[in-house]
C-alpha cells in the first residue's frame, strides 16, 4: 500500500519529525549534568547513569523494536516507542530523587528505535520517486537534533527548573504519538514467526556488559578488573549468542543476512562513520566553552557555542535531500565515498583546531556535510542488501552500529582528554594536543570507512535497492 503523493509530504515530514525528538532524548540532561550532583544531592558517578541508562536502554531496544516491527507491524512498534518516551518524560519531571529520574531516563531510550522504525515505514509506504528524500532527511535526523537540542536544552537550564526539560519531552512524545496514529498508516510488510525471546535475552547482556565497559573505562580505569572483566563476558555473551542464532528457527538478527559482505561491512563503516561525525558534536562544545588563556578556547557559554553550532543542523537539513539525489544519479555507495572523504577532510580542519569562529564553523559544516551524506546513504545500501521483511530489523542493526561508534568516540574522547591535560588559571583542563588527538583519530576512522565503503559489492535482493532505477526522481 502506496501512500497518495501528495500525502508522502506529510508522512515524511511526521516521520523525521519524529528522528529529531530521539536527538533531544540524547542530549536532554548534557547541559545539566555538572549541576546535577548538587541539584539531586547525588554523586557525579551516580549522575552519570543518566547518560549511560539511556544509552544501554538504546541499544537494547533498538534490534528489539525493529524485530517486533518486522513480525508485528512497523507503526504499532514506533507507537509503542514513542508512548515509552511519554512514559518516560512525565515520569522524570516528577522524579523525586536520582533513581527515579535514572529510571525515567531508561525509558527514554526506547526512543533510538524510533528512527531505524521510521525508515522502514517510508520504505513501504512511500512512492518510488520520494523513497530516497524521507529516508535521507529521517537518517539525518539525529544529526540535525543533536545540533539544534545543546542550545535548546541549555537555555532551558539557564533560565528555568530542570524539570520544565521532561515536560516539553513529554508533551512532544505525546504530540508525535497522536500524529503517527493518525496520519502514518501501518506498514503491508510481515515477516512473521516467532520472537527469539533468548536472543533478546542474550543480545541484552552482551550489549550491556560491552557498553558499560565503554562508557564507563575512564571512570573506572580502562586497565582495571571490572572494565576487562565485562570486555570479556561481552565477548563470552557474543559468541554463545551467535551460536544461539544461527540455531535458531526465527532469530531476533538473521546472522546469515548480516553476514552478507554488502551488509556486514556497511554496518563495519557505520561504526566508523558514529565516531567520525560525533567527534564535531562533542569536542566542538568543549572548545568553543575553554577559557581563551587555554591558547584554544574562546570562552563562550553552553547557549553562545551552541548556537554558534547551529550550521551544523541547517548543513545537515540542506544536504539531506542532496545526498538522495546523488544516490538517484550515481548509487548509494557512491554518496557514501564522497560523505566519508568529505568527513574526513572536516576532521582534518577541525584537527587544527581553528583560531576564529568563523573558520571552526566553516570546518564544522564541511563535517556536518559529509555526515549528512554518509547518514543518508547507509540505509539505502543495507535495505538494497536485505529481504523486505527484515528492513526494520536490519535498520535498527545498523543503528546500532553508529551509536557504538558515537559511544567509543566519547570513551575515547574522555580518555584522551583525562590524559593530557594543563594548568590554566589554576585550573587543569584538557591540553590543546587532546582535542587535536581526538579530531584526527576521528579524521582516521572516515578516512577507513572511506575504503570499506569504496570495497563493499552492492547488495542484490528484491525490494528497495540504493541504485539511480529506485530512488530515481527523490
């Protein structure tokens, strides 16, 4: 079932909506996480589960949702994604204390499946001629909310309670959820069988034990008993749960599919490509707030350097439906060279780590369009790789992917950080040579992505497919 033309407008513009409010999940206690402590009469440790909830919560949700939406139907489970993120929402602006608020924020992080969802509803439902542009505009939808959600967020923080951030959360959870059930139609598409409730159950714990480790190596030393300790069990709980899937009848992740070479090494890319594009997001505030004694600073505060940043957004917005005609033209894994060769040289220029405003937002844009780019054209290639009943499935893979990518980009951003460091104004803050670290190992990974994407063969299934005959006309 066809959506009517004129209604494709709507459906996408709901739909990437929809992509924008997962970023300002994200982003939603950033600003507010040095104030917290005081604010919750917690710890900075406990504090930081704030964070890290919603991460673990992420990834688990994510391949759990995207299954359910394969055999069940895509638009029930983006509902059912986006009434959790009400839930959650309502419950953290009436938290009583941090573990409460800790648990309001594992809720919210339902909301990562909310994008590989939506991408599979366009594929389905929309016309031919405007698959390309929704799936390119949804994809980038993380970016564009992650740029416009800083800014947001800390004027909020800077001007009212933290709680008034949960309530607008839950009004537009609530807002979307209304629009969907009334505009988005369910997608045809049925894998069936039944759900591998022990690969859920396995894929969880290894999932957590390897994020936890992640995000929590700095903390806790990345030489240190636990942090090795769960890097083995993730790799233990890995292996068993590839052997469970392969055995099993309908498996939570068809491991056959992933392992396709169009397939296994685009998700490969998408790991690299995570951590290239959130070097910009996460280091750029970092530096734009320094003090200027740090010889790299500018000193402005949380609402000025997100603002500041707000090209990244509008490069992203812009390039979105670029990128869709591009692969029109000239193939998916065309667009995907040409995003990863233009992140890489973003990275390089931010490397250097400009000395005006004006040069770290130019280098900053160029980052943004090349994530732009390579964001919209990986669904593309992963859905021209897959059978069409397993499109929410193999989406939310991939999504997977790129937050572990953005994750090990922020472990090792904090690391290098934590590591070389100066005195400036009695104050120890990150050196210039770790930020400059942190931009070209992030140059480094676009620049290896570049290669496996100009490597990877093109898929060959039925369905969607990323070359000009498909997406032509988007």
């Amino acid at each position: 079932m066809t959506a009517p033309p004129a209604r494709s407008a709507l459906v996408i513009g709901v739909l990437a909506s929809c992509g924008l409010a997962v970023s300002l999940m994200q982003t939603l206690v950033v600003p507010l996480l040095p104030q917290f402590p005081r604010l919750l009469d917690a710890s900075p440790a406990t504090v930081a589960w704030l964070v890290t909830a919603t991460l673990v919560a992420g990834a688990v949700c994510a391949p759990v949702l995207g299954r359910l939406g394969d055999m069940y139907g895509k638009r029930r489970m983006l509902l059912v994604a986006l009434a959790l993120v009400t839930l959650g929402s309502t419950l953290g602006a009436a938290s009583p204390d941090v573990g409460t608020l800790i648990v309001a924020r594992v809720l919210q992080g339902a909301s990562l499946g909310v994008v590989p969802l939506g991408i599979s509803i366009m594929r389905d439902l929309l016309p031919p001629g405007r698959v390309g542009s929704g799936i390119a505009l949804m994809s980038s939808s993380l970016g564009i909310g992650g740029a416009i959600g800083l800014p947001l967020t800390g004027l909020v923080a800077e001007h009212a309670s933290w709680r008034w951030l949960f309530v607008g959360a839950a009004a537009l959870g609530a807002f979307q959820f209304l629009v969907v059930s009334r505009i988005v139609s369910e997608s045809p598409e049925r894998s069936g069988g039944r759900f591998d409730l022990p690969g859920a159950l396995g894929l969880t714990a290894a999932l957590v034990s390897l994020l936890l480790a992640i995000s929590k190596g700095t903390e806790w030393g990345w030489g240190g008993p636990r942090v090795i300790g769960l890097l083995v069990i993730a790799l233990a709980l890995f292996l068993a749960w590839g052997r469970l899937e392969l055995r099993a009848g309908s498996p939570l992740v068809d491991l056959r599919v992933s392992s396709r070479p169009a397939v296994l090494w685009t998700n490969l890319a998408s790991i690299l490509i995570g951590f290239a594009m959130f070097a910009g997001f996460l280091v750029n505030t970092q530096v734009l707030q320094a003090p200027a004694e740090s010889g790299y600073g500018f000193g402005l505060s949380l609402v000025v350097a997100g603002v500041v940043l707000l090209p990244i957004g509008v490069a992203m917005m812009i390039f979105s439906p670029v990128s869709a005609r591009l692969s029109a033209r000239f193939g998916a894994r065309t667009t995907l060279v040409l995003g990863t060769t233009v992140l890489t040289v973003g990275n390089v220029g931010l490397a250097s780590l400009p000395s005006s405003l004006s040069l770290v937002m130019a280098a900053s844009t160029v980052t943004a369009i090349g994530a732009a780019l390579s964001y919209s054209a990986l669904p593309l290639l992963i859905m021209a790789a897959v059978p069409s009943t397993e499109t929410a499935a193999a989406n939310s893979l991939n999504t997977l992917m790129r937050m572990l990518g953005t994750s090990s980009c922020s472990a090792v951003a904090a690391a290098v950080a934590t590591g070389l460091t100066a005195v400036v104004a009695g104050q120890v803050i990150p050196a210039a040579a770790a930020y400059t670290t942190v931009f070209l190992a992030a140059a480094g990974a676009a620049l290896a992505a570049t290669a496996i994407a100009a490597l990877t063969p093109r898929g060959a299934t039925a369905g969607v497919t990323a070359e000009p005959a498909t997406v032509a006309g988007a």
